[in-house]
C-alpha cells in the first residue's frame, strides 16, 4: 500500500512539472539558436554599422571609407589606396550616381539583364547591381546610402568581397589598383594609369593620416588637377582628358578660330530642345540639341559617345569615315583625348580650306558639365565615325 501511494505521488508531480519542463526546453534550444547564429558570424561578416560621410567633399569621402577600411584586419595602405584609385575613376565618391548620369529607374535598376546602367560608388551593374538593391532593402536602407554601399562590398558581393579584401592587403599601390579594375571591377580597360595616378595621389594624402600631405614622388608627376574638374566626368559617357592633350592640331577654345568664322552660318550654339533625354551638359545633350538645330536631327538613345557610330549605323543613320560638315562624328575609346571608357561626341561645323582638318563643336570638355560649347580643329584618323542625321 505504501508503494503504491510513492507511485502515485511520483505520477502527479511528473504531471504537474510536465508544462514547466516543456517551456524551460524550449526556452533552452532557442538561446542554443541563438549562441549558434551569433557563432556563424565569424565566417562571414554580417556587419552593417559601416559609416561613410554623406559630404559632398570627396576628399572627406575617401577619408572616411579609409578609416572604415582601416579597420579591417590584414589592408594596407596601399591596398585602400588601390581601392580610392578605382572609387573615385567609377563615381568620382558619389554614392547617389547612376551610368552616364541617369535618372534612377527601380524597375530598370531591378533587372539584371540590363548593361550599362550601374549604380553608386563603385559603379555596380547587371546581377551585382540587382544584389546591391535588394541588400539595400534588407536593412531598411537606401541604396545610395555610402555606408551601405562599402559595407555590400566587403561582406555582401558574394566572392567578389574577397577579391576586394584579397586586392586591399596588396603591398604596392599599383598593383593593388590594377588588380582592383581587372578582377573585382572587371571593367575600365584603357584606364588603369588614370586610376593609379588617382591612387597614388590618395596614397600619399592618406597614409600618414592627415589630407594635407603634400602629393610625393610617387605620383610620378601627375597633375594634381586631374583630381578636380577633368574627373569628375568618368560616367558621364563622353568626357574628354584636357591634360592629355584633346587632339592633333588644337586646344579646346571658346570662340570660334578665325579660319573658319566665315564657314559657319548657323552660330546659335545654345539651342536645345525639349525632347532631348541626354544628361544636361554632356557632350551627347549637346549634340543631339545642335543637330535639331542644324536640321538634321539624331535620336535619343544612342548611348555613350562611343557608341553612337556603331549604334547610329544599326539604326540606319549614313556613316563614314571622313568628315562632313554638319555630321556628328562619335570618338571611341581615348581617340582625339577622348574618355577612355566611354568615348565622345562632337558636331562637324566646318572643313579646312585644304581639306585636311575639319572643326567640332562640342560640350563637357571646358567647365564641364555646365553646358559650356566650346571647339576644337582636327583630323580625321583612327576611332572616330562621322554620323550624317536625318
């Protein structure tokens, strides 16, 4: 009797535990969750208290994403400054910045089959672009937001984060920056000197710590003022390089040269036209609105100054090879001093008396991207296709 009283006593404290003993266990395997999901992020970082100025001094930009950087074990200073090279070569440090300064699109910006529609600070497109978006909108983030934007970089694009870690720890500055733009940029061929002229000006203003560093030895003589006006155009679609010279015969100049004041009948050089889609003040805005004005008039659409030949003839536009006043005429890559990444474009205006040169006028190549018209005497000669309107 005595036993049995034991069992059953035994049995209504087993029941009556039974709920307190379930809620304890399952309160037990959510903080093992936890622990183990706090664990996982030693492999990879999930750290997004990335914090970059939103100045619009990009000397304060590339201080702050140094100083973000430095804090990654195994960087160099050469390797940040590898990685401000090709920064400010792909947006000049504006996080907001869309290819060939469009207006931003989401459902454009949204499919990954879509080229040459990057965005931000290091010029993301196609799949990596759409990551970058939907990375934005898991953290509740805009995706212009700089600090989100390095922080997608280092530990969201996938192996390309590694890439950029893996190019961050090189030793040489030059080579940091050439292995930035061939495996983590993959873009930009023609322009690796520009780049590492950039990087090796941000190397010797940041590695000491302070931006009053006097730009050394190790800029080889580059222009400090490659660092301001001519580049800020890197993803405008048809900035020229006036400190390398724009072209065989001349300077850009405002006034039309004497030798062919008579040449030219309709001087209206500011027309513009309300149907035109191209960024204000880039040589392809400009164009489109002289060839309205001149009668023969171009389409929207064509792409960036390189692309206008090739695009122009698929779409049925007469080309050629020699110049004719009143054509446009599209430069690729580095032609005449053209961007090496994306071209420019200009509008035939007169022919020399000796027929071996020919004028342009143009835009974005003096005070660029305020719509300024300056012109240029040239000759015809590889890259360049003249494009008759219609």
């Amino acid at each position: 009797m005595q036993k049995q009283l034991v069992s059953h006593l035994k049995h209504k404290i087993v029941l009556f535990l039974a709920p307190y003993l379930a809620f304890f266990l399952v309160l037990l395997l959510i903080v093992m969750a936890l622990f183990y999901q706090d664990n996982n992020n030693d492999c990879q970082s999930t750290d997004t208290t990335v914090t970059v100025t939103t100045s619009a001094d990009k000397e304060a930009v590339a201080k702050s994403i140094h100083d973000n950087l430095k804090k990654i074990s195994g960087v160099t200073e050469a390797g940040i400054a590898g990685y401000l090279g090709n920064t400010e070569n792909e947006s000049g440090f504006n996080a907001s910045i869309v290819q060939s300064n469009a207006t931003f699109n989401e459902s454009t910006a949204m499919n990954a089959s879509i080229s040459g529609y990057a965005l931000g600070l290091n010029q993301w497109d196609n799949s990596r672009r759409v990551e970058l978006l939907n990375y934005a909108k898991s953290q509740n983030k805009q995706w212009f937001d700089a600090g989100l934007q390095l922080d997608f970089a280092l530990n969201h694009d996938g192996t390309n984060s590694d890439l950029l870690k893996q190019g961050s720890k090189m030793t040489n500055v030059d080579d940091a920056t050439e292995f930035l733009r061939a495996k983590w940029e993959r873009g930009g061929v023609g322009t690796t000197s520009k780049r590492q002229a950039y990087a090796r000006a941000w190397y010797a203003k940041l590695s000491s710590g302070s931006l009053n560093t006097a730009v050394d030895t190790a800029t080889t003589g580059t222009e400090t003022t490659q660092n301001t006006d001519n580049t800020t155009n890197n993803s405008n679609g048809c900035a020229t390089n006036v400190a390398q010279g724009m072209g065989t015969s001349g300077a850009p100049v405002k006034e039309i040269p004497s030798a062919y004041k008579s040449k030219i009948k309709d001087t209206n050089f500011t027309a513009t036209s309300s149907s035109n889609t191209y960024p204000f003040g880039q040589c392809t805005w400009y164009t489109y609105n002289r060839m309205q004005e001149l009668g023969t008039p171009v389409e929207n659409g064509l792409g960036n100054g390189a692309d206008w030949g090739k695009n122009a003839k698929a779409k049925g536009y007469k080309t050629d090879s020699q110049p004719h006043v009143g054509w446009a005429v599209s430069f690729s890559q580095g032609a005449d001093g053209a961007d090496p990444t994306y071209g420019h474009v200009a509008v035939v205006e007169a022919i020399s008396d000796d027929k071996t040169h020919f004028l342009v006028s143009e835009c974005n190549v003096v005070a660029s991207g305020t719509g300024t018209v300056s012109f240029r005497e040239l000759t015809a000669g590889q890259g360049v296709t003249f494009i008759q309107g219609k």
